[in-house]
C-alpha cells in the first residue's frame, strides 16, 4: 500500500462515521418530533357522530382487512402480511391498554397513521401511511374517535417477523427520505370538486395506489402509478385509460357498480380486491363512488404497447381452443362474453390481456368465490380446474383466451403452470 492510499484510509474511514453519526442523530430527531393536534373529539351526541364518521372512515381505509386475522376478533391484529422482504404481522389496534393502543393519544395515532411512526420506531410501509398521509385533519379526528371506542382485545402480536437486516426499524429513516413525502391533501382549484374528491379518495384513504402501482427492488412506488402491479402472488390491473389492459372500455357506471356490487357487465372481482370491496367499497356513498369513477376516467392512458396477437393456427392456439370448448364454453360461452352480472367477460378485459398472467393462472388453478355484497349476495363462482388440467393444458387454454375475440398477450408456458401450482397449493392434476 503506498503513502497516498495509507494517508486516505483513516480520512474514508472518518468521513464515514461521520455519516453514520449523522444519520442516527437525523434519526433519534426524527422520532422525537411532535404533530400537535388541530381537531380534537367532541362530547355528548356530537362524539357518536365523530365515531360514526370515523367508522366510515375506516371502511374506506379497509383497517378490517390488515387488523383482523382470519377467524379472529376484529381489529385484534395478527393478520400475516407476505412482503418481498419476509412476513409481517399485523398490530392489535382495539383498545386493549396491554397489548393494543388503548393507552395511546391522538398525537400517538397520528404519527402512526400519517407518519409512519409508531410505538417501536419506525413502521414498515406494509401499513400504507404513505397514502394515508393525505388523510385530513378532520378524518384523522374522526378515525380516531371510532378506533379509540373498539372493545379491548388480549391479544399481544410480534409484528416484526422479518430476517436481519431487514428487521432494523431504523434502516426506514433512509427509505422514508427517498421515497416518503408526507402532507395533508390540498384540492386543485382547478379541478371540480368531485375529481378532488376522487384524487383524495384513491390516492389517500382508498390507497389504491398501493396495490395497482409497480414497486421498485427496494419497495418504493414507481414513476407508473396506477398502471398495474403484481401484489401477493396477484395481478393488480392498470386503472388508467388504456384500452388494452385498462379501464379505457369501462363506464363510470362500470366503475361504480363494480365498486357497489364486485362486478358488473365487464368483471367480477378476483383475489384481494374481493376483500376490498367486502370490507370497503361496498359501503361507500354513491357520491364518493361516483367520485372514484370520475378521478379514474380522467387518468390519462398508460403508454405501454401490447402484444401482437397470436394467430389462430399456432399449436398452442388450437390445443387451448379444444380446452376452451370442452370446459369453459358452458358458462364464458363461445365468444369469451360470458354471462351479465355474473360470469365475467374474457374478450376485452384488462386482466385477460394484461402482460402478466398471474391472476388468470391462479383463477383456472384453484377457482374463486364471487364478492358477497348486499348488491350481489349469490354471485356465480369459478370452480378449480388444478385437479382436471396438466401445466400445459393450463397454459394452452389461457394462451387462447389471452389471444381469442380481440384480446392480445403473451402466450402462458406450462412452466409457468408449474410455478402458480406449486406456490398456491393447488392440488396435482389426475393425470399426473
């Protein structure tokens, strides 16, 4: 090692503990700093009223969803969140002083909520505080309210399941700083009040973006918002304009009766957005649907080219159209138009033609239950075909269907197959 090199490695090494000891005092500040309070809660007939706001508030932020465990008491935590990082479990947020946030303030609630931040440091953005940051003053107030009057749950959760060095809260500090801007929804003067409201819905307390917007390899939201995303082993479908694989084809009223329902002329719900509309949409007010509707129509088509379709003479293209015929035509009948409110259409739909097949395999694999919702309380399930169907019999089917009526996508392998039978469960075909 020569002089220059041995007279810069005491400087490197000083710069960075320097760094590092700028960071954890950026760190510990950032704890420490207070969010007073502009809204507080009211007494008498008006606090029922806050909770009762709150409580919709809560719906439209599908707490349930995340807070309640299958089977287990609402709101009590323990629900198993699967990130590309490890699992996490949700946190008890009933008023259970021990084991739950009873012994927490306002303030405690909204630096957890809006910032991110709760009683063991920073939280992981599994808890969508980064759309939630939108939520207004008045709505953090009211949510509170009606969180604060849950019953108390015994329920002690360790939500940090995740490997070293993920599990360091404090890495967050720097994640945060590149992909967190915190801050209250301001309306465009601009815009009618429906599509701010709309902007606030989707973007804030709905954080629809969340699940519809691909995440780069550390986690953060790309640049292509609202442009579709695989989440949990799901595709999330593009809720732009696009014709292809968005909602350029849907009407506002497709929007708001597959909000309302969990299908319409067009769809059926599939995957987590059949929690979403149990446990959100469906018990939104028409003008707030109609809301979403109007902001979702007003986003410009995403740019990304389709595939060509492939030609009806293709082996796999005759093979799936023999599968085809044999064991969906029954209820998706022979022009992929399915049957009105109940079977969904194929020709045309964002989630046949988009570029990812994952919906559509785990759909043929293990089926589905249709949304149950008080505008659709018998809705038509899909059976699994895992037991009926070998990999490549799967991947022929869905490659016709993705390139029959009109539709264009890349073709499916049996690899592929393969790969969604094993990671879902699904039970190995009879023929072997």
């Amino acid at each position: 090692m020569n002089a220059s090199m041995k007279r810069s490695v005491p400087a490197l090494f000083a710069v960075a503990v320097l760094a590092m000891l700028g960071y954890a005092g950026a760190v510990l500040y950032d704890l420490r700093r207070a969010y007073p309070q502009s809204t507080d809660g009211l007494a008498g007939p008006a606090l029922e009223q806050q909770r009762q706001r709150g409580q919709y508030i809560a719906r439209l932020g599908d707490c349930t969803a995340c807070h309640t465990a299958p089977d287990g008491p609402p709101f009590a935590g323990g629900y198993r969140l699967e990130t590309p990082f490890g699992p996490l479990l949700t946190s008890n947020i009933t008023s259970d002083p021990q084991t739950g946030i009873g012994g927490w303030t306002q303030e405690q609630f909204d630096r957890a909520v809006r910032h991110g931040k709760g009683s063991h440091g920073y939280l992981y953005p599994a808890m969508p505080y980064t759309a939630y940051t939108r939520l207004t003053d008045q709505d953090l107030a009211d949510l509170w309210q009606y969180i604060r009057a849950l019953p108390p749950v015994s329920n002690a959760v360790v939500e940090n399941q995740l490997p070293f060095p993920f599990n360091q809260r404090w890495l967050l500090a720097g994640w945060n700083l590149l992909f967190f801007r915190p801050g209250v929804f301001k309306p465009d003067p601009q815009r009618s009040e429906s599509l701010n409201r709309g902007d606030y819905l989707v973007n804030g307390p709905g954080h629809c973006t969340v699940c519809h917007t691909a995440v780069n390899f550390l986690g953060g939201d790309s640049e292509d918002s609202l442009q579709g995303a695989v989440l949990a082993g799901w595709h999330a479908p593009d809720l732009t304009g696009n014709l292809h694989t968005g909602l350029g084809h849907w009407s506002e009223n497709d929007i708001v009766q597959y909000l309302k329902t969990g299908t319409n002329q067009r769809s059926v719900a599939s995957g987590p957005m059949i929690e979403a509309i149990e446990n959100s949409t469906q018990y939104l007010t028409d003008a707030d649907l109609q809301a979403i509707a109007d902001y979702l129509k007003a986003i410009p088509a995403s740019l990304k080219p389709h595939a060509e379709q492939m030609p009806a003479s293709a082996p796999d293209m005759a093979m799936g159209k023999r599968i085809y015929d044999s064991q969906c035509n029954a209820c998706h009948v022979s022009d992929g138009s399915g049957v009105r409110q109940m079977i969904p259409t194929l020709a045309g739909s964002p989630v046949v033609n988009s570029r990812d097949p994952a919906t559509l395999l785990r759909m043929v694999l293990n089926g589905s239950d249709a949304p149950r919702t008080a505008g659709n309380p018998t809705g038509a399930g899909m059976p699994a075909f895992d037991w009926r169907l070998a990999d490549d019999q799967v991947a022929a089917v869905l490659t016709y269907i993705r390139n029959a009526w009109g539709n264009a996508a890349p073709g499916v392998n049996a690899q592929q197959a393969a790969q969604s039978r094993q990671e879902t469960g699904a039970r190995p075909s009879v023929g072997g």
